[in-house]
C-alpha cells in the first residue's frame, strides 16, 4: 500500500532533476550558432554599420574626414548622373526578371507535360549551365561573341542578315539590352528548375479535372499552373530582381558601363566611385540607397506575393 506513493515521490524529484540539468543545455544551441554569428557581425553587420557612418562624411580613405551630414544623400537622390544608374538597373529588371520568369514558366510546362524521361532530364541540365557558370567567365565568353568578329555576327552573316551585325556593346542603343541578355540566358534555368519543381508537387488530379471539363492547355496552364505556382514565382521574382539592382559582374567585364554611361548601373558606381575617384562618402551613400531600394523592392514583392494568402 505504501510503495506507490513513495515511487510518485521519488519520481517526481528524478523529473524536476531533469528539467533543472537540461535547462543550462539551452546555452549548447547558442554557442553551435556563435561562429556563424560571429562572421556575419564581422563580415555583413559590421561593414553594413561602417558604410552607413561613411556616407555621411567627405572622405576620400587619406585624409582625415569631414562631416557633410545628408549632403551625400542629397546629392544621390538629385544628381542625374547618379540618378541614372538607377533607371539602368530598373530597365535591367525586364530581362534579369520578367523575361526568365515568363519563360521559364513556359518551358518548365513544356517539360513537365512532353519532355519526360532521358531528354527531360537533358533539356533541365542544358538550361541550368548557365547558373552554375561562373559570371566572370559567362561575362567573357558572351564578351567574345558580341565582338565584330563573334559568333553572333557570323550567324548573322550566315543566314543572310548581315546588315544587322555591329559591335553589340559598342552600340549607344543596344548595348543594354544585349548586356541584359546575358542576364535572361544566366536566370532562364534557374528559374525553370525551380517551376518546374513546383510544378511536380500540383496534384495531377486537378489537371485530370480539367481535360474532363473540356479546358485546353492554355486554359489548364492559365487557370490551373499558373494559381499553384504563385510561391516559387514570387521566389524567381525576388531573385532575379535582387541580381538586377545589384548586377556587377557581368557589366563590369562587358562593358564597365559603357559606351559612356549607357550601361552603368548602380554596382559598378559603387566601384568607380570608391576606387577610382576616391569619394568613399558618395559611395557609400550610393550603397546604403542602393541597399533600402532591394529590401523595399523584395518587401513589396513578398507582400504582393502573399496578397491572396492575408
């Protein structure tokens, strides 16, 4: 009769012993944390302050700084040659973003609904190279083709157009458009993979509903494919976007923003301004900007994203 309650008694100790020894444990998950958190302080954190204290002095790395207050700012946001990066980077996004992401879609439809097997498996891989190409050497070899002498002349020439051939990233006018071409080829795969994944996790009975209701494959891609990929659109979006404002590589080794200024964009500012002309304050002004504008943009784009789901 006694031997219950003393088992109660002794267990319940044994358990508050338990808890008080596994509660200090909670600092074990902290500290496998703590290498990661200390190099994004040092690495992200801490420059991110320092460019933010920069940007409101004249400095340029030497001699001993001047505070300017938001003078850096306001001349980034009035001084149309700072201005116009800007516009470049935003006119960037229709190849960085809405042309990959539109045909991405389409070709992650083609093959997730004809190209199955041995060569949907090669048409993934084919279109994914270019994301895992480095975009020094992508920035190269597009370098190379654009040349008056480069494969996309001699195509050109070929097939009976060579009245169309130039230099690509010497024209005044086409040379940002051909810069964010190699944005489209670079972005197209990873955007089509990443539907494509998507597109594997609709339930096939939806599809199956549909062809019975009579809808065809532009109504099925419409009203089915489309709806149920809303997520990773809003991903491809976010990313590509984010590669757009920030773009650097690849204008730097085509063009370092030229001709003149037709293709300079905020990134390689940064960079002339900083190394070149030594105005660490304005670049850094130029960066923080820079910064704001991508999160305000993602934010925007997560929110819409989202809008069906609030």
């Amino acid at each position: 009769m006694t031997s219950k309650p003393r088992t109660a008694a002794v267990a319940a100790p044994t358990i508050r012993s338990r808890r008080r020894h596994a509660a200090p444990g909670g600092w074990a998950g902290w500290l496998y944390v703590l290498p990661a958190l200390v190099m994004y302080g040092a690495f992200v954190l801490w420059p991110l302050i320092t460019s933010v204290r920069y940007s409101f002095y004249d400095w340029n790395g030497i001699r001993p700084a001047t505070w300017v207050g938001f003078a850096n700012y306001e001349r980034v946001l009035t001084d149309r040659d700072l201005i116009q990066p800007v516009i470049h980077a935003f006119e960037l996004v229709i190849f960085f973003t809405i042309i990959p992401v539109t045909l991405g879609l389409i070709a992650a439809a083609l093959i997730h609904g004809s190209a199955r097997g041995r060569f949907g498996t090669v048409a993934r891989t084919v279109l994914f190279v270019p994301q895992v190409i480095p975009l020094v050497a992508a920035g190269i070899a597009w370098k190379w083709a654009y040349a008056s002498t480069g494969i996309v002349n001699q195509v050109l020439s070929s097939i009976g157009l060579g009245r169309l051939t130039r230099a690509w990233l010497a024209d005044f006018d086409l040379a940002l458009p051909a810069v964010g071409f190699i944005g489209t080829w670079v972005l197209l795969g990873f955007c089509t993979v990443l539907l494509l994944t998507g597109i594997g996790k609709i339930d096939p009975s939806l599809y199956e509903a549909a062809r019975i209701d009579g809808a065809g494959v532009i109504g099925v891609f419409r009203s089915i494919t489309v709806p149920s990929l809303i997520r990773e659109i809003g991903v491809c979006v976010t990313v590509s976007m984010i590669a757009a404002l920030s773009s650097f590589d690849i204008i730097y080794v085509t063009t370092v923003g030229g001709p003149g200024t037709e293709t300079m964009v905020p990134g390689v500012l940064i960079y002339r301004l900083a190394f070149a002309e030594r105005n660490i304050g304005l670049a850094s002004a130029m960066a923080v900007v820079l910064m704001l504008l991508v999160v305000v943009c993602v934010l925007a784009i997560q929110r819409l994203m989202r809008g069906d789901d609030a």
